[in-house]
C-alpha cells in the first residue's frame, strides 16, 4: 500500500517504489490520503486518473476515518490467500500511521506531527487490523529526495533544511499559484510577494533579530513549511496539471 497526499499525488507518489512492486510481482494499492483537504471532485479524478493507469485506487480522509471500509475491502479482495500482510509505504506525514490506527480501531499506533519526536515510528512494527490481516507500519523508507520544494512537500521538517526561506518561498509561490487566497486565509496577509509575506507573519508575530529589529525570516519560513504539513496553508494541485504533464 503506497500513502499519496492527494493535495499533491504528482510529488508525494515514488514511481521507484511503484516500479519495486511491481518487479516483485506484489500487489499495490495507491491510497491517496487527506481526502478531507480537497474537493470531493477532485478526489474522484484522481482516482480515475490512477485507475486508468491500472492500479488499485482509493482515497480517504483517515483522520476523520473516511474511506476506511473501502480500503479493508479493497485489502481483503487483493489479499492472495489468508492470513495477509500488507505493509504500509510513503514519504514521510502522508498519514500511514494515522490510517493504521483508523483500521486498528481503539489500539493505537503513535503517529507523528514531527519526525524524530517521540511517538515518531523508529521501527517497522506490525499491527493486526482484522483476524486475518496484518499491517506493516514503516517509518519513512523512502528517502526524501528531490529539489528543495520537493523535499519540504515529500514532508522534509524544517529544522532538517540548511536554509528553510528558499523552499519556504517556493512553497509560498505554489500555494499562490493554485489557491490565489492561501495566504490570506493562513495568516491574513494580503501580500504576494513570498519574501515581503515572510518578513510580515515575523513581523505580526513579534520575530525580530534583538540589535538590528529586523524580522526573523527564518523562523516565519519554518512555521509556514509547517503549516503546509498541517494543512493549515492549503492548496491543492488539480488534476489536469498531471494529465497536461503526461
Ligand atoms: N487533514 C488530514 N491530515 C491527516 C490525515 N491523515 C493524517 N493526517 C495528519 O498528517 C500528519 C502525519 O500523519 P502520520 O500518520 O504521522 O504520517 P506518517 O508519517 O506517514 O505515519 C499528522 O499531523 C496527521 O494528523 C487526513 O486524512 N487528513
Ligand atoms: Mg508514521
């Protein structure tokens, strides 16, 4: 099973991982994740997007634990005889262990707002979600790579980047470019330019170097790359940039 964000399928799926699969002639399911953070029409286009490329689709909101039936279903008429394991792969905060837990009801399985915190899934751990199927919990085992924007949306932690404005700016740029309001409706800037919107959420929040009272640009960088692994800078990247792509 591959955890897609489906703010962003085009960065968050791994063809190499995909391409794995398929040679050792497994099963695979794209589960696109955070359904929640996206039209329900847009959802659907995914899915017929990917399933036109023959995979096995579903998508779910799993911390409001939607899509939940689908996916045991899904699992159970994939599964090649019984008992079953299904191991659970993805960049890093796509919400693997929070679908885990959707699944394993009551028993939970740590999940992570912030890789390398504690609660942050070290170790692959197994995890039964019905009598006869199990589930793999994987920290992320696919290597964050990629460009700086890439990296940040693949759920790189800020606190990892050598220099977090520049991919903080591009993040910025791109959640402009596919929602015109995100910035407003994340911090109420009415500003366009990423560094001028950078310098300001220091500014609103007091961030100022001690001698020279200039704004800490650094730390607003972190906190909106942040704010994009929340959800709570939203956009999301519309289908047809995938199909104007292929
Ligand atoms: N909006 C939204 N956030 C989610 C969803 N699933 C997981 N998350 C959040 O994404 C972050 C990473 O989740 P986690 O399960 O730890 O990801 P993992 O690193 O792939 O195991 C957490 O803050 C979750 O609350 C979802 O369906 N919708
Ligand atoms: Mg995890």
């Amino acid at each position: 099973m591959e955890v897609i964000d489906i703010r962003d399928p085009i960065s968050t799926r791994s063809r190499r991982l995909e391409r794995m699969v398929e040679r050792m002639e497994r099963e695979l399911i794209l589960v696109l994740n955070k359904a929640d953070l996206v039209p329900r029409n847009v959802a659907e286009k995914w899915k017929k997007l990917f399933s036109g490329e023959g995979y096995h689709v579903v998508y779910m909101a799993a911390r409001d634990h939607k899509g939940t039936r689908v996916l045991r279903r899904t699992i159970k008429s994939l599964a090649p005889g019984f008992p079953t394991i299904v191991a659970v792969v993805g960049f890093p905060k796509t919400g693997k262990s929070t679908i885990i837990n959707a699944l394993k009801g009551r028993h939970s399985a740590s999940t992570s707002p912030i890789p390398g915190s504690p609660g942050y899934t070290r170790h692959a751990q197994l995890y039964k979600i019905e009598p006869k199927i199990y589930m793999i919990d994987t920290p992320g085992v696919i290597p964050v790579e990629g460009g700086e924007l890439e990296s940040v949306i693949r759920g790189k932690p800020p606190e990892e980047l050598k220099d977090p404005v520049r991919p903080a700016m591009m993040l910025l740029e791109k959640a402009l470019k596919y929602n015109p309001y995100a910035v407003l409706e994340a911090y109420g800037i009415k500003e366009k330019d990423p560094y001028r919107i950078l310098e300001l959420i220091a500014f609103h929040r007091g961030w100022l170097y001690k001698t020279t009272k200039e704004p800490l640009v650094e730390e607003a960088a972190k906190t909106v790359i942040r704010d994009y692994h929340r959800g709570k800078l939203l956009f999301y990247v519309p289908p047809e940039e995938y199909l104007s792509q292929r």
